[in-house]
C-alpha cells in the first residue's frame, strides 16, 4: 500500500477494491453518456427498428409466410434485436473512447493507478449497458407487433452477454487506431453493415447455394444471430455449439488485442 | 537524508520523427519542496513531465517517485502524483463535479468520499457556484482552477503542473499563487513549468532551467539570482537633464531628457551615483528594474548566446 493512501482514510487500502471502484466509475461514466445523449443512442435504434417490423414484418413478411416454421416477423425479431444490439455496442465503445482520445480526457485514466483490464472492463461493460437498453426498446417495440417467446433463457442472455462483448471490444480495437473521426465510421459502414445484412437477419442461409452457405459460416454475425434465435424461438442455421465456440474465440482474441494495446499505449501514449 | 519525492536520472526522450526532445536529464526535487521547471518552447519541460506522468514512453533512463521506481512500481508510484497539464483535458460537456467526482474514482476514491472533497476543493478555488454548470461555459481561468481541484481529489504528495497560469489574469494568477503556497506549506511537494519566470521567483525554492533537452542550470532560486552580476535599472528623473556626469563605472544610457537607463555591477554603489546626480542638480523621482531579474539571467542561460558559448549539460 502506498503512503499516500496509508494517510487517505476512507480509500480503500486493497488495490482490488481501489480497481473496483475505479471500474464502477468508467461504467457509471458511460452510462451517464448514454442518457444524456439519449437522442443520438436510444432514439435512433428505435426508429429504425419500427421501420424494420412494418416494413419487413408487416408489410412485405405477410406474403413470405413461414422460415423454419415460424412466421417471418417472429422469425426476423431475434436477427433485428441482435442487430439493434450489436451495432450499438460497437458504436458507443467506438464513439466514447475515441471521442476521449479526441478530447485528451483518456489521460485522465492513463495517468491513474488504474491496470489495463480495469479501463477495458469499465467500457466493455458500457457497451453492453447500451446494448442492454436498445434491447429492452427494441424488444418492446417487437411485443407491439408480434408476441414474443423465449425456448432457452440461459442460450439467449448468453448470447447477449458475449455479442456485446464481441463488438464492444472491436470498436475499442477500432477506436484505439482511430485517428479522426471519419475512422470510426469506416469499419461500420464497410464491414459491420454488409457482415450483419449477411448474417442471416433477413433469410435463413439454408435458401443459399452450397458455396454462400459455407462463405457464411466464416461470417461471425450468422452465428451470434442464429444462436440468439436458437434462444428466442428454438430455430437455428448453424449448431449452437459452434456459434459458442466462435463467440467464445472472438471474446478471447479480442480481449488480449485490446489489453496488449492498452498496455503498450498504442494510440495513447506518445 | 530523505528520499527525494522525484528523481529523474539519464532520461531521453526520441520522438518516433526523429526529434529529440529529451537527451539525458537527471535531476532530484526534495520533499516538501516548490520547484520550478524553467525553458523556453520546445525544451523539454513538456516531455519530461510527460514521462513521469506515464503519458510519454521514455527512450532511456529511470524516474522514481519517493524512492519507487515507475518502471516497475507503476501504480504505487501514479497514486503519489497530481497532475495538472498544459492543455485542457476534461470532458467539457461534464460538470465540474462530475469531472472532480470521477477523478477521485479513478484513483479508488469512494463515491461519498469523492463528493466530499470535490466540495471542499471547488469552494476553496472560488468554483463551487459553477459546480453542476457543463464545464465548457467556464471560463479560461477557471478551467485551469478545476484542472488544479481534480489533480488533488486523491491527495497527492506530489503535485506537477504545467504552465498553470497560462492566459489567466493577473488577479486569478495572483490567487492560484496563494492557493499553491498554501498546498505546498500542507506538505505537499510542488513542481512547476511557467514562462512567466516572476511566478518561479516568486512561489518556488528551487529551480532548474531546461534547454534543447538538457538541464543547464539546477540550483535554489536564491543562487540563481546572485549569479546575476549586472542588473539594469530604469532611473526617472524630476526634471529634464541637459547633462549626465559620470557614474562610477556605472554604464549610462539615456532613453529621454528625463529617463536614464543604468547597468549596475555587483559590488557597485548605486547610492553613491545617486549622491553624485545629487550634487550635480539632478533629482531623482523613481527607479525600477528593466527586466525580472530571473527573466535576465534565463536569456543569458538559454539564449543565442548561450547556445555559441558552448555550456554545459
């Protein structure tokens, strides 16, 4: 313990609970950011996703009929929620960290007694605080056109729980590089969109030829989709244990990208 | 002999454009201290802060805070330093509480706690009226004040700021003065970078000049200042002179029929140049310095002529 907190009373004299103070701060941080930009992070999914129900729900999905025996607007929930989800996570990683980068205040945790994995835990979890919220909304918005059902509890909060985290550390990994801030925008519009679109939102991959199906499987949108599905309706394209594995993998690689990143201040430190 | 709260040894800094901002400075700053980090832009001074703050990845040497070393001790040692940077760098669209509040947090300062003292500092910077106001509707004085507040939520022992006064008023500067003495009298050991050189005169004991890098001066404040062997004095007179008599070796240069400008020599009497002005019929109305009296010997230490003479590091 050092001497300054041995004549600090009231801190914490362990540094785990010091670190987890520390955490909480990030995450409160964040959340805050979120509500007080509720017109730039809850608003939008929102919109988008009503449109997404009447059109392709409503509209056009009453003449699809069925997918995997379920009606196509239940069958498009799960795929439009992880959608919702995914996107958000990413994008409130990319944007606030970027944006303290931007601003400089990033050097207010970098000159703290704070350990990598504390900072990253503090925003992943404000990724996943977002994707939550934009969830529940779009979850709500689904319960006025469809009635919603739940097989797996356990497969569906996972599959949350791990597609946020995914995607909350691929926009730090994003925002860590970002030099301005056209390159936050880069990999959403270029890779995140078309790799969501493909990944079996819209149509079961079963109706693709051989090839595109075996394409597929290398995109990881597919199986978080299809394994948030498999949760939601009990339907899925791929097996439910590769799409852990893959999510799995994915939470590994990226989390010891991040931590190397953030340890070597790649981005950060001059 | 106690351990100094900052020491520095051979450290170098190569940016990855080749520039070399840093090309071995070693320096120890006391306990308790005030010290001062002079140079002109471009030195150093940013950089090597920088380093200690963890925000600036060294190319060689060591730095330890009260003994530790920040190589391998790094949290330990961060939980000593309150730092106050140049630029602003806080989330303008928070408030001041919150930017102070969350500062305490980062360093594991518990939320009831941290409120408590960022009530306590904001009142004594005169900021606790614009505490839950969006910070950037401050203004600039005030920032600089809340950048002081938040490098203290978590009490450091030692704090390091950069040109805190930088654009602010003399009356804001004069109080932020008073404010660091008092933070320095508590205990706390305070190095400052400044280009105003009367606030190093004035607040600090200890000074070491930086230039391209290198530290050509590390001495008290006293001792830099009897290093001065020539100060120059701006004389106004009662009335206008048609002639100047001799001084005593002292140079005389006129600037108008009314004002004279002397360079005095240690050891020289400026009583007796003004008895002699005396006897001739030339009265004395006021006298003051040209210059700062540091702001002359930093010239001459960092200037063009410095730079030809060949001094040492």
């Amino acid at each position: 313990m050092s001497a300054a907190l041995e004549s600090n009373p009231g801190v914490p004299a362990s540094a785990r609970a010091r670190h987890f103070v520390a955490l909480g701060t990030i995450l409160r941080r964040e959340i805050r950011r979120i509500l007080r930009i509720w017109g730039q992070t809850l608003v939008p999914p929102a919109i988008t996703m009503t449109l997404y129900f009447v059109i392709f729900g409503k509209l056009i999905g009453a003449k699809i009929g069925t997918v995997q025996g379920v009606g196509y607007i239940d069958w498009i929930v799960p795929g439009l929620i992880m959608m919702s989800v995914i996107q958000n996570a990413y994008g409130n990683i990319s944007s606030s960290f970027f944006g303290a980068k931007f601003g400089r205040y990033v050097e207010e945790m970098l000159v703290a007694p704070m350990p990598p994995w504390v900072v990253l835990t503090g925003y992943v979890l404000g990724g996943v605080a977002r994707g939550l919220m934009v969830g529940v909304i779009v979850l709500a918005i689904a319960m006025v056109f469809t009635r919603v059902s739940l097989h797996h509890a356990w497969v569906t909060l996972s599959t949350f729980v791990l597609a946020t985290t995914i995607f909350s550390l691929a926009g730090f990994v994003n925002a860590v590089y970002a030099k301005k801030f056209d390159d936050i925008a880069i990999v959403p519009t270029f890779i995140l969109t078309p790799l969501t679109y493909l990944g079996g939102v819209f149509y079961s991959v079963a109706v693709l030829p051989p090839f595109w199906q075996r394409v597929s499987e290398f995109n990881p949108i597919l199986h978080m989709v299809n394994a948030f599905r498999y949760g939601l309706l009990g339907v899925s394209d791929v097996p439910i244990g590769t799409a852990y594995a893959v999510m799995l993998g994915l939470v590994v690689v990226l989390g010891a990208v991040s931590i190397v990143l953030l340890r070597r201040g790649v981005g950060l430190r001059s | 002999m106690r351990t100094p709260a900052l020491e520095v040894e051979g450290l170098a800094k190569t940016y990855a454009n080749g520039v070399t901002a840093l090309a071995g400075v070693s320096l120890a700053v006391a306990e308790g201290d005030f010290f001062a980090l002079l140079g002109p832009n471009g030195a150093g001074k940013s950089t090597l802060i920088g380093i200690v703050a963890t925000l600036v990845n060294p190319s060689a040497g060591r730095v330890r805070v009260f003994g530790r070393d920040l190589a391998s001790e790094r949290e330990a040692c961060l939980d000593q330093i309150g730092l106050v940077p140049q630029e602003l760098n806080f989330n303008q669209f928070e408030t001041p509480l919150e930017i102070l509040r969350n500062a305490a947090g980062f360093y594991g300062v518990p939320r009831r706690l941290a409120t408590e003292r960022a009530e306590r500092r904001l009142r004594e910077l005169q900021l606790w009226d614009k505490a839950r106001v969006p910070s950037r509707t401050l203004s600039g004085g005030m920032k600089r004040r809340l950048m002081i507040a938040r490098a203290l939520m978590h009490e450091p022992r030692l704090l390091i700021l950069d040109e805190p006064t930088a654009g602010v008023d003399i009356e804001i500067r004069r109080s932020m003065w008073q404010f660091l003495k008092r933070i320095n009298e508590a205990g706390t050991t305070v190095i400052l970078t400044t280009h105003y050189l009367e606030e190093a005169e004035q607040l600090c004991r200890h000074v070491a000049i930086i230039d391209h890098g290198r530290i050509v001066e590390h001495t008290s404040v006293r001792e830099l200042i009897g290093k001065l062997d020539v100060e120059t004095f701006i004389v106004d007179l009662a009335g206008p002179a048609e002639s100047i008599p001799a001084l005593d070796g002292i140079e005389v240069r006129r600037l108008d029929a009314a004002t004279l400008e002397l360079d005095v020599h240690r050891g020289q009497d400026l009583a007796a140049a003004f008895a002699t002005l005396n006897r001739h019929g030339i009265g004395v109305r006021s006298m003051r310095n040209k210059a700062n009296r540091l702001e002359e010997l930093f010239v001459r230490l960092t200037g063009p002529a410095a730079s030809t003479s060949g001094r040492a590091a």
